[in-house]
C-alpha cells in the first residue's frame, strides 16, 4: 500500500489541473449532481443545492464522533459544506444543510482550511456533503497540494452522487463514505425530495468500490477504500434488508457498514407518524441482524474488522 495519497501523481502530472477546469466548467449549467438543475452557478445563480459560485462552509475542525476508523487518536479533519442536493424531512443537521448557516469562502480559503486541518495533526481531510460542491472542493485542493497538503480525503456524501461527477473524482478521494438512506425510490421522493434514489445510489456505489476497494487501515486508521453508512429508521423505512442484500452481492461481503442508531425527529418529521419516533432498541437490533444474514460483517456495530 503506499504510503502518500494518489492525487498527487495526478498533481504533478497536471491531471488535478485539468479536472479542475472540467469541472468549474460544468458550473455554468450545472450538472454536478443527478439533479442536473443546469442553473449558471459561475455567474452566481444559486442550484437545487442552495449554493452558488462561492462554497458555503458551516464549519470546519477536528472531529471526534466519526467511526472510529477516521477518528484515530487525533481526529477526522471535518469541513462541513452548507447546502444540499437532497431535502431529508429528519435531516439532523437542517440549519446547515436547508438553512444553509454558512460563510461563502473562495478556493484560496478553503485551501487555508485544508492545511490547517493538517497543520492541527487530523488523520484525514473529510469532505461532509460535498456533492453539489465538487468543483469548489477540487480547485482548493489544487492550491493546497502546491503548498504541502498531504491527507487523505474522505467523500461523505449522501450517495446521491453523478456518476461523471465521481468519475472526476478518481484517484483524488481515498475513502468514499456514502450514506445508503433507501432502498426504496419512492420513499427517498417522499422523505427527500429526489427522484430515482436506489437506482442512482446504487450506480454510485458500484463506481466508488470500482476506483477505492474494500476498506483499508494501517495502524487502525482508514487510509482506503469504501466505508457505507446506513442509518436505521422507524418503521422499517430505510429497507435494510435490500440494502445490505445489494452490498453483500454487488459490491463485497467485505465491506466496512455503520448501522447507525441515532435517528432522532427533527426538523419536519414530526409532520410523519410514521417518522416522528425513534427506532426502537429492536429494530436496530434486526438490522444489525439482517446485515449480518446476507454476510457482511466489517463495521463499527459488528465484533470483527
């Protein structure tokens, strides 16, 4: 395994550079995510997402509540991205991304943000909800590499995430951390607001395992690979089964999942009965259980790595 992150053969050969001008170039309609609003971002038209030319940043620092294979001993360098291609009614962080509680910021500096994250000893630089905020995210990447940033870089998306999109992003992100929220479509239209979520997601998953892998650790910390998120709803909501079904037969039995239990009502879930509750202590359990029945194993709610 090398020991430096792949962007930066692709820095030197001036491939980074070139992708940089793709990508802003698609700003102009943008198609960044599957929303594909075509809205003039680089004349200033804000998106679907919220966001205009410039990203909003609602936050950035070490973070120690990420699973335990980012966080190490020093922390997951988070920078949390304001806007949103989706329109989660539970989404727990709303007044970041709905609200958008963010200052607009230019490529020099987030590229600021970035080094700094490495200068405080942060194991990794992660990206959260940076799918309508690809390009922005690239060209401060650039400058920050020319001035010695060195991290790898975790995608933290919803998984609502374009295929051509991420295809730019090959060989630059070394840990992808999609969040499965669906297996039903029609639920994600509902509870989201985003039109062919399984189909889509599933596409994405099938392109991140292609460019990273199963997880990789050295020393206990991710350094490659696919880390899958699922958070447990009410209800049965989410389909977990399906879920967990597509992962152990289309992607790898080996990959790393966090079943995640801390769903809580907020924002507009209340307005849902069949949201406005948390899971029970047995409905995490069964999806632990189900995760387990079509053999995945890896993650931070299961007994082995």
């Amino acid at each position: 395994m090398k020991a430096y992150p792949s962007y930066l053969a692709l820095f030197r050969s001036g491939e980074i550079s070139r992708r940089v001008e793709t990508v802003t170039k698609q700003l102009e309609a943008c198609v960044l995510c599957p929303r594909a609003c075509k809205a003039n971002r680089a004349a200033g038209e804000t998106g679907e997402c919220g966001v205009g030319r410039l990203a909003l940043v609602a936050s950035s620092g070490p973070h120690f509540g990420e699973e335990s294979v980012l966080v190490g001993l020093r922390g997951s360098g988070t920078v949390f991205f304001a806007g949103c291609n989706m329109r989660c009614v539970f989404c727990q962080n709303y007044d970041i991304s709905q609200m958008r509680m963010g200052r607009e910021v230019t490529a020099a500096e987030l590229a600021d943000i970035f080094l700094d994250l490495q200068d405080r000893g942060c194991h990794n630089l992660n990206l959260v909800t940076p799918s309508h905020v690809v390009a922005q995210a690239l060209e401060a990447l650039a400058l920050a590499v020319e001035r010695g940033f060195r991290l790898p870089i975790v995608y933290n998306s919803s998984g609502y995430d374009a295929l051509a999109t991420l295809r730019l992003l090959d060989g630059i992100v070394d840990i992808y951390m999609p969040d499965v929220k669906y297996s039903d479509s029609a639920g994600a239209e509902k509870y989201s607001g985003v039109k062919n979520y399984w189909k889509i997601v599933r596409q994405a998953l099938r392109e991140m395992h292609e460019q990273v892998g199963d997880l990789q650790t050295m020393n206990g910390v991710a350094v490659r690979g696919l880390l899958v998120r699922h958070l447990v709803l009410p209800n049965r909501i989410a389909g977990t089964y399906k879920v967990m079904q597509f992962l152990a037969e289309n992607i790898s039995k080996d990959s790393y999942v966090n079943v995640m239990d801390q769903y809580r009502p907020v924002y507009r879930a209340g307005a849902y009965t069949e949201l406005s509750r948390r899971p029970t202590r047995d409905e995490w359990e069964d999806a632990v259980r189900l995760a387990r029945q079509c053999g995945i194993h890896r993650g931070d709610s299961f007994d082995s790595e």
